[in-house]
C-alpha cells in the first residue's frame, strides 16, 4: 500500500511540516490506491503531464513511476515546499487561474492534463484548459459527481446546459468511473467521479463560434421558458423569426434550450444569428 494512503501518515507528514486542511482551497487529498491505479490507467512513459492540485503528492509520484515528464502545479505555499523536496517532479506555486498556462503547457510540450480538481473552481479551471491550450490531446480530471454529469450529459436530460455544451463543442466528453466520498481526507459531504475529455482535433459545428455560445447562453438565461422567449427577451429578436427557425430544424415553437442537441443549436445560430 502506498504510504500516502494511510491516514495516519498523511497526519503525520502535515504536523510535521506545519501544515493543515485549507477548507477555503477545497483541499481533499484521494487516499485510495485502487481510485489512483484507474486514474493513471493509459499514461504512457512518452507523455507530458500537467498536474493541476498536487496536494502531497500521492497522484505526482505515482505518474512519475511511469513518465519522467511531470509538472505540477500547487497554489498552497507550504505543499509546494514540501513536493519540492518530496518528488522529481517540477512544482510550479502559482494560482491555476491566474497563471500563464499557456505558457507552462507550451515550454514543457504538456500533452495531456490529469488533475484532482478543487471544487469550488472546477468549471473555470476546466474552460481554461479548453479555451486556452493548444496541444493538448485530453484532460483527465476528478471532478465533484453532479459537475461530472453535467459535463457528459446529453439533451433532454435534467443535468444539460451551458456546460454541457461548451466541453462538448471542444472534447468528447466521457464519465469514467464514480468515486466515493469515503476516498478522500477530509472526507467531502459528496462523491466525486473522473471523467475524459478527449479534445477535438476539428470543428464541431458550423456556425461562428461567438455567435453559437451567444445563443446558447441566451436561450439558457431564462430556462423555464421556451427558447423562442428566452432568447427573443435575452437577444431582442423577434419571437416569430424564432419560432420560425425551430420550424425550419423540425423543432415546434414551444421547445425549451435543454431539449435542443449541439447540432440544432449550430443550425439555429446559421438561421438567427
């Protein structure tokens, strides 16, 4: 068993370096090695790897059993110090939101992203990492369960909206497996899961891409009405050359935005936009 599993190790090394669970940074590290062996799963010795949220380390060295080519990136001071003495991998300690990720992906030919994501920023973390990086063939990211969902989820289902959208127009998004609470310390009032995001090498849709995310955010800005009402009230366009547009894509005037499909919203920005 990997010492960074046992609770009492991870104690141990904490109090020892003065340090302590930041609940502000959603700080939760994974003590299961059968979680660990499924999320390095696929890593090949060839790859570069972006570590978002090292925590002790536990995810860094065992990615570093398997490829030399890991850099982490660690907001928490006291934890940076601590992998820089505690692991062969590179420690970066800046804020994932506000560092120049680009930059970092670029200068060490990163090629895939593997990350225990905090919570509270998984879905600006996650847009950065589709909107910014080039080269990047996939992210593998432990995300909170519900976030998961909403992430793989398909139209006409409850869990669909902008997010759902905006990862799958940039990656095949794919739900791998759930993870019990019961696998982090502290352990966390919900469950998480890892999910893949394989990203697209072409276009998914038609349409400007500026004016496909203007109607998506308008027709989900007011999601219990119709998507003729709550666009024509978001974008000030007439409802009739709306509901005149649903007609076209064999859709009625009363169908509501988490009913429409990717490739019906890419139809519909042609038509209105």
């Amino acid at each position: 068993m990997y010492i960074l599993c046992m609770k009492n190790e991870i104690l141990r090394i904490m109090k020892a370096n003065g340090m302590a669970f930041n609940k502000s940074l959603g700080q939760n590290f994974l003590i299961d090695e059968e979680v660990l062996e499924r999320i390095v799963d696929g890593v090949l010795p060839t790859d570069n790897i972006l570590e978002i949220g090292a925590g002790l380390g536990i995810l860094t060295n065992r990615l570093l059993k398997i490829t030399p080519n890991v850099i982490a990136v660690e907001f928490d001071k006291k934890l940076a110090k601590y992998l820089e003495k505690n692991t062969k991998a590179k420690i970066i300690q800046e804020d994932i939101l506000k560092c120049d990720l680009v930059k970092i992906t670029t200068e060490n030919k990163i090629n895939k992203i593997i990350a225990n994501l905090p919570y509270y920023i998984t879905s600006p973390i996650i847009m950065r990492i589709l909107e910014e990086l080039e080269g990047i063939k996939s992210a593998r990211l432990m995300v909170q369960y519900e976030v998961a969902k909403r992430i793989v989820a398909a139209e006409s289902s409850k869990d669909y909206g902008i997010l759902s959208i905006a990862c799958q127009y940039y990656a095949e998004c794919e739900l791998l497996f759930k993870v019990p609470y019961s696998s982090f310390l502290p352990v966390p009032k919900v469950d998480s899961a890892v999910v893949e995001l394989k990203i697209r090498q072409t276009p998914l849709i038609s349409s400007n891409k500026d004016d496909f995310f203007k109607l998506i955010k308008a027709a989900f800005a007011q999601r219990r009405k119709t998507f003729a009402n709550s666009v024509s009230n978001t974008l000030n366009i007439d409802k009739s050359i709306l509901e005149n547009a649903l007609q076209k894509i064999n859709r009625t005037g009363n169908a509501r935005a988490e009913q429409l499909s990717i490739s019906e919203f890419d139809e519909l920005t042609n038509l209105v936009l």
